[in-house]
C-alpha cells in the first residue's frame, strides 16, 4: 500500500522541492510568510511529499495548495473544514492542514468552524485574517473593526466584528493560538505546536493586506512602532477563563497559545466505535458480514 | 384476487375455500398503529414462501400519528405493481374505512375493527363486510391495558387465517421480529397473533388459498428499497459517508451509519447539507469512493460542491431520494421532479452520471453500478431513487454476496508520475491519485475547482478550458457507448411506446401487459441510466406511432415532464409527449392507460 522505500533513507524536502507555482499575492502580502514558515515546517519534520495535505477554500490565502508542491485541493468557498474532516477521519495515515483567510472560515463557512471545533476532528486549521476580502478587491470582513471602509462600507464597518480567539473557545476547540505574519519565528513555533496538538488545532495569524488594508496591524509589529506581546508568563493554557480574558484585550492583544487541552478526538471516537462494532463479527470477511443482514432478511 | 377459482366447496358448515394466484390487502389506520409491521410479516413471508409481493405505503409527514396505509400485493407469480385496487381492506378506524373504501373491488372484503368503525349501510349492499372487535379482543387475548398495542399483530392473524398462510413461518417472523427485546414482548406478540389466528372462521366466511407458487430456484431476500440501496453501497466497498437528516433520505443515512463501523468504515451525521457532501467529498479525495445523500432541498444545497467534483473530476455518490418539490414541498409524497436538477443541477457546463433504479432489487444493484462508474469515470454520480421505491418492499432473489462484495481499499501505489488532468489519456478518463500516493516525478497534482492544467494549476488559458471543458465531456460520451442497449417491453413495433424512468417500471410494465391483452399494441421502454442516456433510442422510438413519457412530475410549461424535455432535446422528435401527474402518489396502472387513451382521443391539431 505505501511506499516500499524505506523512509529512513530520504533526506527532508528542500524548499526548493516543496515550492510549485510562484505565488499570486501581491508584494509584501503576509501569506508569504505563512508559505515560507509551512516549507520550514515540513523540512523541519520531514513530512514526506506524499504525506503532505493540504486544503484550503476560496480567497486570496486559499491559493495556498497551488504553491505546495505536494497533494493539495482547492476546494469551495468556506468548506475546507469539511473537506478536511473527512481526509482527516478517513486517512489516520495523513495529518491534514487547512489554510484560509477570514472571511471563508467566520462568514462563508462560519458554522463549519464551530462544528469542526466542537467535534474535535484531528487537523490543523490556520487563518490568515487580514480583516478584509482582498481577492475581490476590498469589501467588509467579519473579522473587519468597526468603522473600517471598504467598498461595501463607504461610511465605515458598522458591524461588531467576530472575535477569533473567543469564536474558537466558545466552539470548544482544544488548541487555540494567536500569532502574526510578522514574527516567523513565533509563527513557526505556532504551526508546530498545532500539529503535534491531538486534536482541532486553529491558529489565527493576522496577515497584511498591504493592497487594500496596509497597515492594519502595525500595532502588533516593532517594526513599525508597535509591540509583539507573548502570553503573560504563568498564563495557564488549561484556564478557559483565562483564556477569554486574553481573548478580550483590545488590539493588538497578545500572541501565543490561548488555550490548550487534551480531548478524545472524533477521530478516536469513531475508532472505538468501529473496534466495538468490529469485535461483534470478527473473524468475519465483509461479505460474510453483509450476509448476516441478508440471511435476517430472507 | 384475479384468476380465482373455486377449489373446495363449503361442505357440513365449514366456509367455503378459493383458490387464488394472487392478492391485494390494503391496511389502513394511524401511522402509529403498526401497519407497516403488519405489511412487512407479509411481504417477508411472501419472500419466504417464493411468492412474489409489492408493497406501497403513505406515510404522514406529523411526528408521530396521522392516517398510513400500507398496502401489500401478493402473488404467485410475477408481481409488477403493487395493485390499483384492494381485495381486502382492513380497516382501523372510521376515517381509514371510508377514505379507502373506493380503492376496495367491486365485492371486495372490508375487515373492519367494530370497536372503531360504524359500517355505512349503502356499502354493505356493494362489499362484503367482516366485523371483528379486534381491539377488544387483543385486549382480552394479551390481557393488556394498553389499548393500541398488539392489535397490529391479532389483525395479521386475521389475515392468515383468511389465507391459509403458512403460520409456523409467521409466528417464527414474529419471534425473530421481537427477539433481542424482553421475552414477554415476544410472548406477547405470539399471543395476539394466536388469538387472531384462531378467531371463529365462521365471522370470516369465505377463506382463501393462495395457489402454488413456481419452483424458484434461489432463496429470496425481502426488504425495501432503502435497505437494498445501503445493502448495494456496502457491497460496492463504500467504506465512508456523510449526510444531513432529511425525509426520506434519513432511513438509508442511519442504516449506514449503523452498519458501516462492522467493516472498519464511518458515516458522519455533518451539521449541514454542504458539509455533508464537503466531508464525503474529503474522503473521495483521500482515496474512497463516499457517498452522501439527501432529498428535496438537501439536493440544491449540495448544487456547489457538485460541481466542484465535477471540476476537480472527483469521484462521489450522490443519492437523491426524491420528494415533492420544490423548496419544501410534500416531504413525504411520491415525485420524480429532481431529473433536472439531477442532470443539470448547477452552474457552467457539467456534465455527470445520473442513474435511477427501476426496482428494489435494482436499487442494489444499481448502487454498485454507481460506485463503479464514480471510480472508474472521475466523476460524481446521482443515484435517483424515490420514496415510493425507497419504502416500497419486494422481494428478489439473494445476490451472492461473496462474489458481488468489492474492495476498495485506496490505491497508493507509487507510481513515476502522474497527470490528474492529463488531456492524452484514453476518451479524457483520468484517475485520480489521492494524498499517500509517492510520485517519483515530484510534481504532485492540485486538485481543483478553478480551470486547470493537467497537474491542476490554474490557468485562464482559453485553449485548457476548451480541452478541459471537452475532456470532461468526452469521457461521458465514452461512459454513454458501454452502455446496455435498454430492454423494451413488449412488441419492437406498435402504436404506443409508454417511456418511463425510476421507480415506475412495474406499474409501466403492467399497463402494457393490460393494453395488450385488450389487444391495444403497446410497450415500453423504460430508462435507468439518464445521463448520458444509452445511445439507439431513436431507433426504438421509430417502431411506434405515439410515444408518452410517463412521469410523476408536472407537464411543465410546453407540455411534457423533465425526461420527456431531456429526450425531445436529445432526439428533437416532436412526437415525444408526456403524461404527468403531481399528486404524490404512484401512478396507478389504469391511470396509465386511461391517460394514454385521452391523449389518443385529442384530434390533432
């Protein structure tokens, strides 16, 4: 069934052979970083090319699959999640990661997220929020702040926009973390940590637009006068309630791990049901089992 | 009870017993009541004595209670529909009696609960009435306080005592019906049987017997379309699935999700109908082939991620089981109104395979056709069932199962490199590699809903999206010449060809059957694979002078149904006409006929 070579003999992927097509975002865009951070993440945990899936719906950062040279799907707008859950449940062999931007993952595919999060479906989700639609060309966000103009707001964004850090823990996601495009470093320990995380992993990262939102997050970035907060010391990544507190600090907050604990899986749920169900004909070849139904009904 | 004739004579009191090939038994009351359960022991015993049977049943669509039928043909020989008219009523209640009177033959038989039913004078002349408390005496039988219960299973041995029916193997399908539950339930059970079985003959008057059937040569299996559908996903290896809770589809949806962790699979109840097909279109992607499901307006939301299978070339099941539409219609009525959207359901050029099976055995074996084609086509696949077929029970000759049963394990056999859109494959078919696949090449396929290369790059080149446009097109067309030449029913020649699709061929087949023995020469063709429709249909459509399609489902703005527009597209043959009805009913087989005879009547213009 898999490959015959033995892994042992492969060395890690270069950059060179993971990278395909020369992404289509525009200079200085955030997702850059996030592409550049998943090459490093996969050579530095030697991901097998074959082993490397990843998903994503419709937007500017849902072009990501495109620049993996890897098994990719560029699915529709606002389902990667489900299309993920059933890779993820069907193929324990695969660690899935799903890439999106803010719109397909809060307004599209909205109740995706929450479902996907409650039911604890093994995968790593990151959104790369930029809290505007950049690929149709500047309209309002869910995650857009108030006041915010854009093409479908000429006078400002009137509405409260989601909050991901507090989407994600009212859905009940066990790995919940923050981070930006500006600190790879921290990026990179994010994707990290969110794929050894047994269970929904979801990473917001803010991601610039320089194109129709530039300088959203300077706040966030030294760079620009601004500061890149961690988590306070001590902060307990067990503690909901801890975890809400930070999620409600006005911009640019904090980064790092909001919330992180460990929950049997879907995965694993349905694993046990199919080992219970199993026992119950085992030593039973599949027909022999379709059988049984056939013979009840004769 | 047609062919019936007198065997034995009634002789010192004892009533008088017929012969009968076959029979019509219409069971009325609230849907709570066990009808169906009594349907059921018929149909399975039926099944189990190489007769033949059809049910048909309504269902309402409250929660709970409401005015069922269920009524069950039975036959020595070959059962096509499940009957225009009823031998035997039996009658629950006042409203089942006088709603379904009408649907009683001339000298019919109403069995009637006296406890519930006041019989109308005017009938008795027209029908023969049997009055039996029967819920008094299933309370006195069982000894129970609770009213309602068992008085399902005391009628059932009505029923057998009526017929003569083998009871040793009906009290053996009440035992297995109740087994895993207490042992007094069971014993309640045999217990109201018995006493309904061995009510006075005498209240019952002529008795009834049903004549030997033919030797079959195989075991026969009983179920309903549903189960047949969930049964053939299963042997077709489907090993993952997700749907939406929606009537009628929700049946098939539990069954699978019941039964596929026995075989090391999983079936996902999704939040909504797109992540339904999303999740089922993940594990495809991962290599399976999956299945999802819905009815009515499950169907539209699933329209997207269609496309993007289409698109992407991804192979998926769909089973749509047809309800009345649009928007939320009659839930759980009897239409065949989805063709459409089944065959063109979506935006853009996108072409897939729709399939509809014509009977309860097809339906197993029309899921395999469909897993199959998914597989080796890259492509979605429609299966149109609906819920007359899928509620309707028959009983069909045991499949073997041991050489049916595929394995569909995914295929990650590394490979040198690989095209997921290659334009030289063979009439455009490509296979999909899923994630787990080495390619040595290095060069990994995108899959993808945007128009694209042949590793699934986007491209906005006009020259890819002709020779993808194509490519998807072509390997349809290339699926269209595999298939079957469709039977035809009846004469080559005639007057009348009726046209028919899905789960209308018995009731299609009996109304040939009736208008050629009344010397009218009529056949049929009926179609289950609808797209790409099988080619040569011209030819048979030459042979006839007048050519209906019969559908369940409205004549539309021009005059004729979604088939009918589908053939006269295909064929621009002027003579195609429709004969339509929306009364979320199954057509009845004199309806057809007489259908055809009004149409024959219009002069022509």
């Amino acid at each position: 069934m898999s490959t015959p070579i033995a892994e042992i003999e492969r060395k890690p992927l270069t950059k060179k052979e993971i990278a395909a097509d020369h992404p289509t975002w525009c200079p200085g865009c955030g997702d850059f970083s996030v592409l550049a951070l998943y090459f490093k993440l996969i050579e530095k945990r030697k991901i097998w090319h074959e082993k490397i899936t990843t998903v994503a719906g419709i937007g500017c950062s849902s072009r990501f699959p495109y620049f993996v040279q890897a098994h990719g799907a560029h699915y529709i707008h606002g389902r990667a999640l489900p299309f993920a859950t059933g890779v993820s449940l069907s193929r324990p062999d695969l660690h899935v990661f799903a890439f999106g931007g803010d719109g397909d993952a809060f307004s599209i595919g909205g109740n995706h997220f929450n479902h996907c999060a409650r039911k604890n479906v093994k995968l790593t989700y990151l959104v790369m929020d930029n809290q505007v639609y950049g690929l149709t060309k500047k309209q309002t966000s869910p995650t857009s702040p108030i006041g915010f103009k854009s093409k479908t707001d000429q006078w400002g964004s009137m509405d409260e926009p989601v909050n991901p850090m507090r989407q994600a823990l009212s859905a009940g996601a066990t790995f919940v973390a923050r981070t930006t495009h500006t600190n790879p470093k921290h990026l990179l320990e994010m994707m990290e940590a969110a794929m050894d995380h047994n269970g929904f992993s979801f990473i917001e990262c803010l991601s610039e637009c320089t194109e129709f939102f530039e300088g959203a997050f300077d706040a966030s970035n030294p760079r620009k006068g601004g500061e890149f907060r961690d988590m306070p010391a001590g902060h307990d990544v067990t503690d909901e309630i801890a975890a809400y507190k930070a999620a409600a600090e006005p911009f640019p907050g904090h980064f790092g791990i909001f919330y992180k604990v460990n929950k049997p899986t879907k995965n694993e749920k349905e694993a046990e049901i199919n080992r219970r169900s199993r026992e119950k004909v085992q030593g039973l070849a599949d027909w022999q089992i379709l059988q049984q139904n056939f013979d009840r009904m004769k | 009870m047609s062919d019936s004739t007198v065997a034995a004579t009634a002789s010192g009191g004892s009533p008088k017993i017929s012969k009968v090939s076959e029979a019509v038994i219409r069971i009325a009351g609230n849907s709570q009541d066990g009808i169906q359960a009594i349907g059921g022991f018929l149909a399975r015993l039926a099944g189990r004595s190489e007769q033949d049977v059809m049910t048909f049943m309504t269902i309402p669509s409250t929660i709970s209670g409401g005015p069922s039928i269920f009524q069950v043909r039975i036959g020595s020989g070959e059962v096509l529909s499940s009957g225009d008219e009823a031998d035997v009523l039996l009658a629950f209640y006042q409203h089942s009696y006088e709603n379904h009177i009408a649907f009683l033959k001339d000298s019919g038989v109403v069995l009637y609960d006296t406890s519930h039913v006041t019989p109308n004078p005017e009938w008795q002349k027209k029908y023969r009435h049997i009055g039996v408390p029967i819920s008094e005496l299933t309370i006195e039988a069982i000894g129970g306080t609770a009213k309602d219960k068992g008085k399902n299973i005391f009628a059932l041995g009505l029923i057998a005592r009526m017929f003569d029916l083998d009871v040793t193997k009906l009290e053996r399908l009440v035992a297995e019906r109740f087994r895993g539950k207490v042992a007094t339930v069971a014993e309640m059970a045999l217990t109201a049987f018995r006493g309904g079985y061995g009510h006075s003959t005498a209240t019952l008057g002529e008795l009834y017997q049903f004549t030997a059937p033919q030797k079959r040569d195989k075991e026969q299996v009983v179920m309903n379309g549903n189960e047949a559908l969930a049964y053939g996903l299963l042997a077709a290896g489907v090993r993952f699935g997700s749907g939406y809770p929606i009537t009628p589809w929700s049946d098939l949806m539990e069954m699978l999700r019941s039964e596929l962790p026995k075989y090391g699979g999983t079936f996902v109840q999704a939040e909504d109908e797109l992540a339904a097909v999303s999740i089922a279109m993940g594990a495809s992607y991962a290599g399976h082939v999956a299945v999802t499901g819905s009815s009515g307006p499950g169907i539209s939301l699933k329209g997207e991620a269609i496309g993007w299978a289409v698109m992407a070339e991804m192979p998926l099941v769909i089973v749509d089981v047809q309800r009345g539409g649009p928007s939320t219609g009659m839930p759980t009525n009897i239409e065949q109104s989805d063709l459409n959207i089944a065959c063109y359901g979506g935006h853009g050029d996108c072409p897939r395979v729709v399939l509809a099976p014509a009977s309860v055995e097809d339906c197993f074996y029309t899921a395999i056709e469909a897993v199959n084609l998914a597989r080796r086509y890259s492509v979605p696949v429609i299966i149109l069932t609906d819920q007359a077929i899928s509620t309707r029970i028959e009983a069909f000759d045991m499949p073997d199962l041991k050489t049916v049963m595929q394995d569909l394990t995914p295929d990650l056999t590394p490979r040198a490199d690989h095209k997921a859109y290659d334009l030289k494959a063979v009439d455009g078919v490509t296979r999909h590699a899923p994630p787990g696949t080495r390619i040595a090449s290095g060069i990994y396929p995108v899959v993808t809903g945007l128009e694209h290369d042949e590793v699934g790059h986007p491209t906005s080149s006009p020259k890819l999206h002709m020779s993808m446009t194509a490519k998807r097109r072509r390997k349809l067309q290339a699926l269209a010449r595999t298939l079957p030449k469709p039977e035809l029913f009846g004469a080559p020649e005639g007057d009348v060809l009726l046209v028919g699709w899905g789960s209308t061929k018995g009731s299609l087949y009996e109304a040939v059957e009736n208008a050629r023995a009344a010397g009218d020469s009529y056949s049929c063709l009926h179609l289950r694979n609808i797209s790409p429709l099988p080619e040569g249909l011209e030819k048979i459509f030459d042979g006839f002078n007048h050519i209906f399609v019969v559908e369940v489902n409205d004549e539309g703005l021009y005059g004729y149904g979604q088939l009918a527009g589908l053939l006269r597209s295909r064929y621009c043959d002027p003579r195609i006409k429709g004969i339509n009805k929306t009364d979320g009913l199954t057509w009845r087989v004199r309806d057809v006929l007489s259908s055809v005879k009004e149409r024959l009547s219009v002069p022509k213009h």
